[in-house]
C-alpha cells in the first residue's frame, strides 16, 4: 500500500487521507464522490469524542493543511443541523488512492 506525503487534503481528489495531529489523534477522511466520511482515533481514552472509531458523514471539508487546525463541517452528532469538529494542528497528511 503505497502512500504520498501531501500538505492539503483537497476535496476534489478521491481517495483516502489519514492525518495526525498534534495531540497524536489519527484521523481517515474518505472521499468518494458524493460518499465522503471521517473516522476518528484518539491517542488516549481521555481524549475520546463521540462517535470516534465510526465513519462520521462529512458535510464540508472546510480545512485540512499542515500546519492549522483542520476544520471539518459533519452531519449532526447533537440536536444541531451539523457538528462542526476543529482539530489541534495537523503534523501529517499521508494520501492514497481509493483503487489501493
């Protein structure tokens, strides 16, 4: 399985990105034409949130780079019409394509 270093998850290319953050949370973010999802992996058991280790709906990729906080708009995990997650800053963004 081979996977490329990149600095930006652009929400045109499908595939599959996995990113880690400061904190040492990984993250895979599937995108598939219209079927685009996150999954969550926290470090610790203390930095769990909900619905991580399940594939979450993404609504918007609004930033995914390294060097910021990513900022991922999802389908509602609350009472809200979406749940925004904001990460720590991202380290690492490794990508592979969805044929892989």
């Amino acid at each position: 399985m081979h996977m490329t270093q990149v600095k930006v998850i652009n929400p045109a290319i499908a595939g599959r990105y996995q990113f880690t953050t400061a904190t040492g949370s990984q993250y895979e973010i599937v995108l598939d034409g219209a079927n685009k999802t996150l999954v969550r992996r926290p470090r610790t058991p203390e930095g769990n949130l909900r619905r991580d280790n399940q594939p979450i709906k993404i609504l918007d990729l609004v930033n995914a780079q390294v060097g910021q906080s990513a900022q991922i708009l999802l389908e509602p995990l609350g009472s809200s019409d979406h749940t925004m997650r904001i990460t720590s800053h991202v380290v690492a963004i490794d990508y592979r394509p969805l044929s892989e």
